[in-house]
C-alpha cells in the first residue's frame, strides 16, 4: 500500500480526504499538535520517520483576513512553512501536492478565466503569500505540484472541521431566516471539496508545475448563491434571503482548467458542483 502523509489534519480539506482515501492507501494525518510546520528541523525529521511516497501539505493559515492582520504569521505558516515541508519532500524522495489558491489571481484587472502562465500580482497578504510559497517550492522540487484552488464548499459532518463557505453559508442564512449579501458585479468559482479530494489521486502522477485546479464557472456570485437556493428547492426564497449588491471595483477569480483537462482531470462547472453536493447530502427542502 502506499503511503500518503497529509498536513494540516484537523483542516476542513485534510479531515475529509483522510476518511476518503483511508482504505486505499495507509494515510498518516499530520496536526499542527504533532507538528508545527515553521520549525524546519521538526519538520524534516517527522516527515523522514513516516517516509512517505506523496505528501498532500494542506496545512496553512487559510484565513485571508487573519493573513492581512498578521503578515508575518502568514508569512511563516504559508511561506517558510511551505517550504520547509518541500525540504522534507525533497529529502525523502516523496512526491509533494500543494495546495495554492485562486487568490494569487486578485490583482489582476482584466477578465478572467485566467491561466496559470497570465501574469498575477496579488494586492492581499494570503495571495502574495501562496505565490511565493509556490515559487520557493517549484525552486526546491520542480517535481513539486502547486493547485491554485477556487473556494472549497461542503456541509457540516461528524468529527470534521467546517469552515465559512458558499453554500454552508446560504444554509446558515436559511436556518436563521437572515438574507445576505452577494455581489453580481464579481465573478469566482467555487470547488465541492469532495470532487477535489476524489482527483488528487490522479494528480500524482502529473509532471511538476503549477495547475488551476476547481470549477470553472460563469455566473456571477449573487446567481451562484442563487442556483444554491435552488438545488435545495427554496427558488422561493432567492427574493427574500439574497440581496444583490454592485460593487463599483468588480473582482473577477476565475479559473481556467485547460491544463488540467489536458492530462485527463476534469472538474464539473461550480453550478453542476452546487447541485452535486446537495444531492450527496439530500439536503433538498423539497
Ligand atoms: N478552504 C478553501 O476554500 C481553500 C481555497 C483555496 C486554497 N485553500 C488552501 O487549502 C489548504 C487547506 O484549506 P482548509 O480549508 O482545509 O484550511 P483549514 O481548515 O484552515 O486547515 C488548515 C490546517 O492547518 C493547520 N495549521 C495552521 N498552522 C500550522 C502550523 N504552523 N503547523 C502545522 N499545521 C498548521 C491548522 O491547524 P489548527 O486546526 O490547529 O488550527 C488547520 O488544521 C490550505 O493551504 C488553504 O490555504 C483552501
């Protein structure tokens, strides 16, 4: 069997793919209690004593309002502890996934889709800090793989961390009958966490580089919220809970997955993905 070690374990992504892979390959999660990832010598010595054949380094200060208020936080859990996570990958010969994010795009002023060779120049800490990480990593290890990934989704499950996101969101909105805001000028996609967990296996293999990685995705984030409202059958109450809101500087996060479709990894579109999730939890109100 080979063996995955996984960072970040405790996380919202790390918790859900260590249930999901946990038969197929022996999968040693990793906490931030078993190792703090900004101590390079812990770090190369934990990872060596597991001796694993991929690393999957999910662990990160993901929060991008906690990396703005804490830049050297950030800067030393998502940067310095990224790298040394490749060092470790690097001196045990294991394959390494990192997962980056699609806010290394927020600079840009054009339209997306983007790509993953268009030029980025993030204005926020937790953006500048993925492309860095990025770069030290591929400097160390161009086998390295770096997933720009959208806005993970998923509802709340036992035992599993849950972190703010679209869809939880609307189902909290619902719950407590309180509308919530959406913007129609921005545009972003948004990822089921479980159709990334399920194609991770298959990036393995992928030669090194940096990949878009999520659902593509053409509505606007108000018609997203909406198409969420939808999938659980309350089209009913889009009026009532969704306010639409214009933004005067529209933000545009979406991603191309070209590259990936090249080598045979595909993603289902965010509203294909909404109606999955919901399905997969028969969270329909109908
Ligand atoms: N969720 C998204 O929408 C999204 C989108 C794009 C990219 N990403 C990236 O995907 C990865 C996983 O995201 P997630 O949503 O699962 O994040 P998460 O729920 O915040 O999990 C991150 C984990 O990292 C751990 N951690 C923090 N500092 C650490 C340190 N110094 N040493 C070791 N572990 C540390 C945290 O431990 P504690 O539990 O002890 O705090 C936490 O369990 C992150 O790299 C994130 O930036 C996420």
């Amino acid at each position: 069997m080979k063996k995955i070690l996984i960072t970040g374990a405790n996380g919202f992504f790390a918790s859900r793919f260590i249930d999901f892979y946990k038969t197929r390959y022996a999968v040693t999660g990793i906490t931030r209690r078993q190792l703090d990832i900004t101590d390079l010598k812990q770090t190369v010595k934990v990872i060596k004593e597991n001796n694993p054949d991929y690393i999957v380094h999910a662990a990160a200060i993901s929060d991008t309002a906690m990396c703005q208020n804490n830049p050297e936080l950030s800067q030393s859990v998502n940067v310095d502890g990224a790298v040394n996570v490749a060092r470790a990958a690097a001196a045990c010969n294991a394959g390494l996934i990192f997962l980056s994010s699609d806010q290394v795009y927020i600079g840009n002023t054009g339209r997306g889709p983007y790509k993953e060779d268009d030029e980025v120049n993030p204005y926020n800490v937790y953006g500048r800090h993925k492309l860095n990480a990025e770069a030290g990593i591929l400097e160390l290890m161009p086998q390295a793989i770096a997933l720009r990934i959208t806005w993970l989704f998923g509802l709340p499950e036992r035992n599993k961390k849950i972190n703010s996101n679209l869809v939880w969101n609307i189902v909290k909105s619902v719950m407590n009958n309180q509308p919530a805001t959406f913007p129609a000028t921005d545009h972003r996609g948004v990822t089921y966490v479980y159709e990334l967990i399920e194609n991770i296996e298959k990036m393995f293999q992928l030669p090194g580089g940096i990949y878009n990685a999520g659902s593509e995705n053409d509505l606007n984030v108000y018609e997203l919220a909406a198409a969420v409202l939808k999938a659980m059958g309350l089209e009913n109450r889009i009026e009532s809970l969704l306010l639409k809101e214009h933004r005067d500087k529209p933000r545009d996060l979406r991603i191309n997955n070209q590259k990936l479709k090249a080598d045979g990894i595909a993603f289902s579109s965010s509203e294909e993905a909404i109606n999955k999730c919901i399905a997969d939890f028969s969270f329909s109100m109908n």
